[in-house]
C-alpha cells in the first residue's frame, strides 16, 4: 500500500536558507506541515506538496533560520521589570532619576517602589546611594535590581523597614556597602539581598504570570522559540517561578520550549536533592520541563565576588588580599554535583572567575569518575575568565560553555571596573570563545537577559566583531571602539550556531529542533536580509520579520 505524503501548510520560498547542517546558506525552499520540515530542496520540487490552502511564505531575500535558542535567560525577572520601575532604557544617573520620579508620581498607591535595570557603570565608582532615591522617594521604601541581578540599590526608608543599619554584619557570601561611618550606603551585594527577607512584598501570582507572558512576548519578537531559565525558584519578592511556568503550559499560553534550572539553595546541603526530585517529578508540562539544577559558584568581577585563582588588584595595580567568593565550598560542589549528575540531572552552573571554573570542572571530573559518562549534557555560564590550562577540560568532560556574547566588548563596565583590577595577562583570558571551540568545546549561547540585551543578532554581531553593535542603545560603548582581545572572534557560522543547534543540545532539544532538517519541528525564524552576505560589521542591522513554532506564526513585525 502506497503511503499518502503529508501536504504542506506552508512553503518558505525567495532567499535563502541556514539549515545549520552547512556553514553557508543555501537556495532552497523548505515545506513545513503538521509543526513539521517536510522538505528541503528546490522549489519545482516541493510544489508537489503544496495544496489549494497551502501558503507560500516569501522571504524576500532574506533568510529562512532554525529558531534561536537562549541557553541563559530570566524572562520572568525581565517581564516584571518591564511592568514595574523599568530603567533598562536608560544610561544615565539623571535618566534614572527622571524614570523612578514619573514611576512614583504615577504610582502614588504604591506601598512600595519596585523594578530594576541600573547599570554599575553609569554610577561614580560602580554604585548608588540611597541619597539619590531619598531625593526622589524620601516617603516610600524603594528597592531597585540592578541589570545584573548581584545588587540591589535602597533608600533609607527601605533599609530602615528591613532593619539594616550600621551594625548588621555582612553575610559570607555577600556584601553591605558603606559609608565610611559603617552606615549602609544603600546598596547591597550579592547574598546580602537576603537581609531585605520578608519586608519586600511578594509579586502576585498574576503579575508573576504576566510577566512571564511579556517576556516571552518580546523573546518572540527576537526570533526566539526555546530557552532554558537559569533561575527557577523563590527569592524575596517573587513567588516560586515553577508555579507561573506550570500554569502557562497547562493553559496553552507558554508557546516557547523552555526547560526550568531549578535553584540550588546555597545555604542548604545535599538534603535538599529529594526536594529538587520532587519538583522535577512534578514540574513538567507540555513545553516546560524542570530537568536542570543551577548551581551559583561565584559573583561578578565588577563588585569583586567573582572567585579568582590569584587576588585581585588595587587601584595601584597591587594584589589585595580579595580573590572573590566560592558560593559553594568545593568539596560539597563534588559530592552535590556526583549526586545529581547519577539522578539524571543536569547541572548549569554560574561561573564566571578563572577558579569557579576550575571548582566546577573539578566537580564535574569528580562526577564522572563516579558514574562515568553520560548524556546529561552540563554546562557552564558566563566564562569571564577561563585559565588556559582548563580550556581542553570542557571537551574532555563534555560540558558545554555557555556564553554571553555581549559581555565580551570593550565598554564602561569592561574597561573601568574590570579589567584594571585583573591585570593585562588575566584579562586577556576573558570570554576566551575562539580559544574554547578549538579545544573542542561544544558552544552554547544565551543572553542572560535582562542583565544585557536579548537580541541573538546582537550578540552574534559581538562575538564576531568583539566590538559592540551601535544598534544596542542600552550598552555603552567607547567613541572609537577597539575590538576586545579579537583573536577570541568566532565565524558568524560557528556564532549563529551556537545559538541555535548549541542551545538545542543544551536544552537537550537537538533531536527535534536546532537545525532545519526534514522530521523535526518547524520552530523557524525569518531575517529580514542575509547577514552572511554583507560585512561582518553590519550584522546586527538584520532585523527578525517572522517567527514561527511548530509551524504556527508567533510573531510578525508590523509594516
């Protein structure tokens, strides 16, 4: 008996396509039916396939891609931020003060001023005061994320509500910063955050819903049709985030694949995995899985909390006492991790100095003489800085380095509060990208977000040029930038790559999606114009028109 041939519901026809099996676009078009690639090949080709309802997609020269993928994302944390105090459009001291002062008079039910977005580099030495917001709310608590999520900025009011004051010492794994009487400044640094416990309102699970809608709104609109949550838990001010997730897929309204990291807790040990099998257990739904742990190593170089192998530096350039924070002592991270990675979990860590690194391949070179090799494809985020000696350990212990593209360029943060306190020789082993895959490494790609943008194209335009994209209005960039440490450039295949096929094997969705072979779903994303053919320069001029998910249109710029 002869098999009936599934019909197209739509033919993608009239520029080009990265099909992710080749390193250069092709001439073809590419039939999609039932959320499936049906076809790839020559148009006279496909039109077998077409039927009278059949329609033909023209890309107009543009380029037809596999879906971006975000291996690194707070989606949640970005849409509240965006309906809350929102100060991710803005780069000056005066822009935020403009931005908070129309929040509060718009909102003058308010019990409290919420949001976030500050960049530690538009401030005078890296941080705010609470003089600032008391000028602007001297009457309402306010507490401000900055983009990077390690600080949180305060007025009086708000440290005088949580009971922070000149005698609160400062925790291990965290920082007040202060005046030089010890009264708090009015900001807190990494797990310090915790002291503002329970006096900062949680979200409702409505606007918590909300949120994750808008986020995943403007994911979309990127281009975007998966990403992996590097933050699924409870912290103050929001409500467990698996909760929000759940409920999005059992109503149909989380379009995207998203795979969950639950929350490693920090101040907890080995007794808390039942609990992390529980929620896995029962945090999978339709597109959203809850399969991986993240484990945070380390802080950020800017505050000094990321873990270094040598001190940092002084304003001198002499070495201090200071080499960062190991959030976890490293001898647990090798048990913890053995115990998950023999439960099938899958481990995302943070680890963004030179011996976070090395503490998490050791846990993970631990794990794997202890159950051996696997398929639960652990990777890890940020890699500021990577030791040369451990650039070959990511391919032998078949972990995935997961960057950020966007951090690697010269701008303020870079420049100011980075690289003088690392000194010449170890800044050059920041974001080593290049350096990775030609020691073998698996690349896997996100954004962070909204730490800094989430536009893939402006972060494939930054690992290609190591300058940022002038289309980036919220970074900041140098009047005549120079590109940062260019021998770490990839191709804008291998960059395109990681974003897509990359992320896929990170999200352990490579078999179905990640390329654009015939079988696999149809999450597709349309370019305006093909970036391979102009300069490298021009990359993040490309513009995403269409996106589409099973074949199902998510977005479409407007005209």
């Amino acid at each position: 008996m002869k098999i009936q041939q599934p019909k197209a519901d739509t033919i993608f026809t009239g520029g080009k396509v990265f099909t992710g099996t080749e390193s250069a676009p092709s001439e073809h078009a590419v039939a999609v039916g039932a959320g499936r690639i049906l076809a790839v090949g020559a148009l006279e080709d496909l039109r077998a396939l077409a039927h009278e309802k059949t329609e033909f997609v023209d890309l107009a020269g543009g380029l037809l891609i596999p879906g971006f993928q975000d291996a690194h994302a707070h989606p949640i944390d970005a849409g509240l931020d965006m309906l809350r105090c929102d100060l991710s459009g803005d780069r000056t001291v005066d822009g935020y003060a403009a931005t908070i002062a129309a929040y509060a008079r718009s909102h003058p039910d308010a019990e409290w001023i919420m949001g976030g977005g500050w960049s530690m580099d538009v401030f005078p030495g890296g941080m705010p005061t609470r003089g600032m917001l008391d000028a602007l709310v001297p009457d309402r608590p306010v507490a401000l994320t900055s983009r990077d999520g390690h600080s949180v900025w305060l007025n009086t009011r708000t440290l005088e509500t949580a009971g922070i004051d000149a005698d609160t010492p400062d925790p291990e794994d965290g920082r007040i910063d202060r005046e030089p009487d010890g009264t708090p400044s009015g900001t807190l640094q990494e797990g310090a955050l915790v002291l503002l416990g329970e006096h900062v309102p949680t979200a409702l699970p409505e606007e918590v819903h909300a949120g994750l809608l808008l986020g995943q709104e403007h994911l979309h609109a990127l281009g975007i049709t998966a990403w992996q949550d590097a933050m699924v838990g409870a912290y103050p001010g929001r409500p467990d985030s698996l909760d929000a997730y759940l409920r999005a897929a059992r109503e149909g309204t989380l379009t995207a694949r998203v795979v969950g990291a639950l929350w490693w807790d920090r101040e907890r040990g080995l007794e808390q995995i039942p609990e992390l099998e529980e929620r896995r257990r029962a945090g999978s739904h339709g597109r959203f899985e809850a399969t991986t742990v993240k484990i945070m190593q380390d802080g950020i170089a800017e505050n000094f909390t990321a873990a270094m192998l040598a001190p940092y530096l002084d304003k001198c350039g002499c070495a201090t006492a200071d080499s960062g924070i190991s959030f976890v002592d490293p001898e647990l991270l090798g048990r913890a991790v053995t115990a998950l990675d023999g439960l099938g979990f899958q481990v995302h860590f943070h680890a963004l100095g030179d011996r976070a690194v090395r503490e998490a391949l050791d846990a993970l070179a631990v794990a794997r003489a202890a159950n051996g090799a696997n398929d639960n494809r652990h990777h890890l985020a940020h890699l500021q800085v990577v030791h040369p000696d451990d650039l070959a350990r990511f391919a032998e212990l078949g972990a995935g380095a997961n960057i950020q593209p966007l951090w690697a360029a010269h701008e303020p943060q870079m420049d100011d509060l980075t690289i003088p306190f690392l000194g010449p020789e170890r800044a050059a082993w920041q974001y080593p990208f290049r350096g990775l895959l030609r020691a073998g490494a698996r690349l896997v790609a996100g954004s962070d977000w909204p730490v800094s943008s989430a536009d893939p194209l402006w972060g494939i335009h930054t690992a290609v040029n190591r300058i940022l994209p002038d289309e980036a209005p919220n970074t900041a960039r140098a009047e005549k930038p120079t590109p940062f440490y260019p021998e770490q450039a990839l191709t804008l295949a291998e960059a395109l790559t990681a974003y897509t096929a990359g992320s896929a094997w990170a999200n352990h969705l490579d078999d179905v999606t990640g390329t654009i072979e015939v079988g696999k779903y149809a999450d597709l994303a349309v370019l305006d114009r093909d970036p391979f053919a102009g300069p490298p320069e021009e990359i993040a001029t490309t513009k995403v028109v269409r996106t589409y998910i099973e074949g199902r249109q998510v977005y479409a710029a407007k005209r």
